[in-house]
C-alpha cells in the first residue's frame, strides 16, 4: 500500500507485527555493533548464511558438485563481497530475483605510513573514504578496524575500542577560545582532510631517544599485535565511530548508529533473503564494497565479480553457455537497495515536500536517482515500476516514493546503472535516513520492518 503523508505505518500495526518488528531490529543493531567494516560484514553474513544451509560455491567447483533446484550457494570475493544464490525451479535464461546492497561506508581509512609523532604525541595519519563532512569526524571517540597483512602470509586481525575496557582514539579539534579564524571559514575548510589524524599516545619510551612517544606506540603495536611499523603498508585499518547502535527517542522507534548506510539495506535483504523458503526463479543477494567510493575495485559493482559467480553456478547446475548466461542476466529483475534521504523539516528547503521519503512511510522506491537531469541514474521502467507496485500490494507492504532532495539540490548514484548494463529491470529503493554519512545516521525501525517485507515478497514473485 502507498501511503502518503498524512498516513503512517506504525498505527496500521497489530501485536504481532509490533513483535516482529522489535525482533528484526534488535538483531540488525547488533548486526551493527558487530559489523563496523566491509570485512566484518562479510564474515558475519556468510556465517548466517551457513547456518541458513549455504554451502561455500568454492567447495561445490573443487569437489565437481552437481548444483539443483533448491540447492544454496554463497561465493565470498576476497573478503569484502558476497553473493548468494538460492536455486529455483526454473531455468536460468527465465532470469533471476535479485536483491542488491552495498555493505562499505564512509570513514578515515590510516595511510600506509600512518605513525607519526609531533608535540609530545603520538598521531595516526588517515585518508578520508567516501563522502564525509570532516568536522563531523572530531571530537567523538573512533574505534579502529581492520587487518595487517604480513609478509610471511598471516593475517593480523585488529579490532580496538569497541569493549568497555578498551581504549578509544579520537581527532581533536581547536577550543573555541582560539578558533575565532576558523569560525569564520566556510564550513567545509573549518577541517581539513588532512588533519584528520587520530591521537594515539602520549607516555615516551625513554628519555633521549628520537621520537620517544612514537617508539612506545610501536613496542606496543609488536608486543600486542606483533607488527611492526613497516606492516602498516600492507594493512588495511579503518577508524570508525566506537560504540553500539541504540534505540533512539522515547517512544523508542528509531535506530542512531554509523554504517547504516547501507548496512540498513544489506541486513533487511539478506533476512529476507535467508528466510524465503522455495523459490520459483532463481534468487540472489549481491552485498558488494566500493560503492561510496565509486563501485571501482575488484570488490566493487564495477568487476566482473557478479557475472564470474553466476557462471561457475550455472556451469555447476549444467547450463552454462555465453547465451545461456547473458539471456540469464537479462531476463534477470533487480531491486538495487541503498538508502534514501529522509525528509528534514530543520532542512526543508532542499527537499521538494511532495516529492520525499518520510519516517514510517514504509519502503522508499525511487525511479531515478542522480543529478542535475538525471544525470547518473538507472530511471527504472515504468512497466517494471507497475509490476513492483503489484507485489507490494499482495504482499501488504507500505511504500512510498521519493527523489533524492528538490531538482538541482546536489545528488548521487547507486549500484543500479552498473546492473542495468546487462539489460535487466532494476529500481533503486531502501530505507529512509536522517544525516545520511554522519558518524551516526538516524533510520525508522517501521522502515526497516516494510523493507524486509518487500524484499520477501519481491523474492517470492
Ligand atoms: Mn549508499
Ligand atoms: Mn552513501
């Protein structure tokens, strides 16, 4: 059902969905507080999914397994995208549901000669990923994330500033008394890229010795960690907001956490996905990298990581040919999941009201996305958008429909044009979300309940 804006979904709920929709949530806000990079994400999906009966599609390939109707498959590409498959009835060339999502957000990433010390202190020097306000990023304690890959093989997992009695990191910033140049800067150079560095020590190792304080962080770093200050080349470590995602407001009905963007859309598609019993066509849940950088890499939509999966999956089930699988991608229907800008009355005037998703208004599907004259985006067909609608109705899910801000405003993309290559049907939709890209962004858990909704009935059609 489309609601419009005088319609909200929380009051169209009974008891039991009120219990079903508290279930779903806590669970993704512990997905959350578990899940702070890309890596993780990974990892915590694939060992949902194998608890869901998937089997790793490396070991189908190795030991020749014969792939069938019913069978579950996921293929993990390098540790930071996934895809699933749950195969139907039909064949393949008929197409397949698709669900997609992107599982990276924006953070400091360290460089890769990070330490450094200056003042009596020990600092981290990072490189800023994805769109961000960088004066959001001072003052709030960081955790930090990632690995360090060694030369002998190994791979050094870190993970510090999440426990209670762990220490955080943090960027500071100039008190107010001494900031009267920068406040009267634009606000996008009161904080510069570059001065976004953690600080991460103050105790020096010993008198005398060049750069004390630093020396101290790296005898800690080898002792703790068993890496040295050359490891940090190959290392992969991300600084991200500390903490767990919570509940927000008195009624409750809120999520506040970093990463939901677009961990809101991953989470709600893989639930969806995990739980759908039988499927007629072919199913897939596709949680890539890269996208707030471009969707580039090899983890990224941009490679062949889809097309690559699909082949080994269809060679294993007996139907691989190069027309068998391109009339597969073809014939394939997409929903391309990624959040949607939520309507801010403290910022009204980039919003064009009759055209913006609001809280509790279900499910967000956007035609089109992009900027200036849709410039970059996938503008879904309008026979598809119909079918969409059709599912939604059947399967009572609320839904709205929105642009991303009022035309001119600014913009972005999704993963959907890259899918679109391929001839198939693909709408951008997701959940709705306040300070979008902030350390902390804000969803409607009644959002989050309507999205899963219309990823299991998309999946059922
Ligand atoms: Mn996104
Ligand atoms: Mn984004």
């Amino acid at each position: 059902m489309r609601l419009d804006n005088s319609e909200n979904a929380w009051l169209g709920y009974s008891k039991n969905d009120r219990k079903e929709l508290k279930e779903l949530t806590d669970s993704y806000m512990e997905f959350l507080s578990k899940c702070k990079t890309e890596r993780e994400c990974v990892r915590e999906i694939v060992s949902l999914a194998k608890k869901s009966g998937y089997k790793d599609l490396r070991n189908i390939i190795e030991d020749n397994k014969r792939l069938k109707h019913g069978d579950k498959v996921y293929l993990d590409i390098m540790g930071k995208a996934v895809v699933l498959f749950h195969l139907g009835n039909e064949p393949f060339e008929n197409g397949m549901n698709i669900l997609g999502a992107h599982i990276d957000s924006p953070r400091l990433d360290l460089k890769q000669n990070p330490l450094y010390e200056d003042g009596g202190m020990a600092y981290l020097n990072t490189h800023y990923y994805g769109g961000i306000k960088k004066y959001q990023y001072v003052t709030i304690p960081l955790a930090l994330h990632g690995v360090v890959a060694k030369t002998d093989g190994s791979l050094v997992e870190i993970s510090i500033g999440e426990a209670d009695d762990e220490p955080v990191f943090t960027v500071t910033d100039i008190l107010i008394h001494l900031a009267s140049e920068q406040m009267e800067k634009k606000v996008g150079k009161a904080v510069e890229g570059e001065d976004l560095d953690l600080l991460v020590g103050s105790i020096p190792i010993k008198a005398k010795e060049k750069d004390p304080v630093k020396q101290n962080i790296l005898k800690i770093l080898k002792d703790k960690y068993m890496i040295d200050d050359n490891d940090f080349v190959s290392a992969e470590l991300e600084a991200v907001p500390a903490g767990k995602a919570r509940s927000l407001g008195f009624d409750e009905s809120m999520v506040l956490s970093y990463g939901q963007d677009d961990r809101v859309c991953a989470y709600t598609s893989l639930v969806a996905f995990l739980s759908t019993p039988e499927v007629e066509r072919t199913g897939v849940c596709l949680l890539v990298d890269k996208e707030e950088i471009g969707s580039v890499g090899a983890t990224g939509m941009r490679s062949r990581l889809f097309e690559n999966a699909l082949a080994e999956v269809m060679n294993a089930a007996g139907a691989y040919s190069d027309l068998a699988m391109r009339r597969a991608l073809q014939n394939s229907k997409m929903l391309s999941s990624d959040v949607s800008a939520s309507f801010d009355p403290l910022y009204a005037s980039v919003f064009d009201k009759y055209n913006s998703a609001y809280f509790g208004h279900g499910v967000v599907f956007n035609k089109y996305t992009g900027s200036r004259g849709k410039s970059g985006s996938n503008d879904a067909n309008a026979e598809f958008i119909a079918e969409i609608r059709s599912i939604l109705d059947a399967g009572n899910v609320k839904y709205q429909t929105c642009e991303l801000g009022k035309v001119d405003a600014g913009g972005g993309g999704t993963i959907a044009y890259i899918m679109a290559l391929y001839g198939m049907d693909v709408i951008d939709c997701g959940v709705a979300v306040l300070s979008m890209h902030a350390p902390y962004e804000v969803t409607s858990k009644a959002d989050i309940y309507e999205a899963t909704k219309a990823y299991r009935a998309f999946l059922l059609a």
